[in-house]
C-alpha cells in the first residue's frame, strides 16, 4: 500500500509541495484545457488587485491631465501662441504655405497626364506610318528568309 501512495498524485503534492506542471501532467485533457482556459483566456483577478490597478490608472490621468512639472496647460494660450508664431514664420518668410490640390484637381491632373501619353503614342504611330519605319524586316529562324512585321499591329508578311 506503500507504493500505491508514492504513485498517487495529491499524495506526492502534500509532500512536496506544488509542482504545476506536474499536477497538469496528471489532469485528463479536458482538465488541463479548463485550467489553460482560467489561466490564460479568462483569469480570475482578485478585488484588491483590481483595486489597486484602477488606483494606479486613475493616479497616472491625474499626472498626465497635470502636464510637466504638475501645473496645469492653458490649451487658449497655447493656440494663440501657435498663431503669432506662425504669422511670424510667414512675414520672415521662413514658413512657406502650400494649398493642397482637392481630389477632383488630382484627378483631373491625371486625366491630363494620360491624355498627353496617348496623343504622344499616337504622333509616334502617325509618325512611324508616315515614314515607313512601322514595318520591320526580320529573317526566319528556321529558313533564314526574310520577312517583314508590323510594329503597332504585329501583322507578318513575307513579300512587300
């Protein structure tokens, strides 16, 4: 009967002392999955704790609403100083302002910029066509004869 108490568990426990990992070792699956879930998903958290951190949080508001140095910020001050200063900067000229374009003005920027490209692919074509450069004469791999493709469609012929 001994050797039965040595294999029991909460016999080894009192002994010991508490060994976690043991003790989670001799629970069944769904056992260890409860205590994983109260350790780590929904842990208990006692009223002095709770206390004690609400305390903490209400004390690091105070300092923080305080600012440095504990006094208090006069928010009208500090945005009329914001403003001469700024007035300043722009009279001395070293504040520059710009406007920032409105999404409509972007766009239509862009439409410009795409109008511009196509009208220049389209010269090039004209252009290329006119001349007579839009048909480019290659040579065959496998035969060696000469062929003639055109650049802007592909198109391939072999007499011209």
């Amino acid at each position: 009967e001994g050797g039965e108490d040595a294999d029991d568990p909460l016999v080894s426990w009192q002994q010991e002392g508490p060994d976690l990992d043991r003790l989670a070792r001799g629970l069944r699956p769904v056992e260890r999955y409860a205590l994983r879930f109260r350790e780590e998903v929904d842990p208990y958290v006692s009223l002095a704790v709770r206390t004690e951190r609400q305390r903490m949080l209400q004390a690091q508001a105070e300092a923080a609403a305080a600012g440095p140095g504990g006094e208090d910020w006069d928010v009208e001050a500090i945005e009329r100083q914001k403003v001469e200063d700024e007035r300043r900067f722009m009279a001395s000229g070293d504040l520059l302002a710009t406007r920032v374009p409105s999404r409509r003005e972007r766009r239509d920027g862009h439409r410009r910029l795409l109008q511009r490209e196509r009208h220049a692919l389209r010269a090039a074509r004209v252009k290329r066509r006119m001349t007579g450069e839009d048909w480019e004469r290659l040579a065959d791999e496998g035969s060696g004869l000469p062929f003639w493709q055109h650049r802007d469609t592909g198109r391939v012929t072999w007499a011209m």
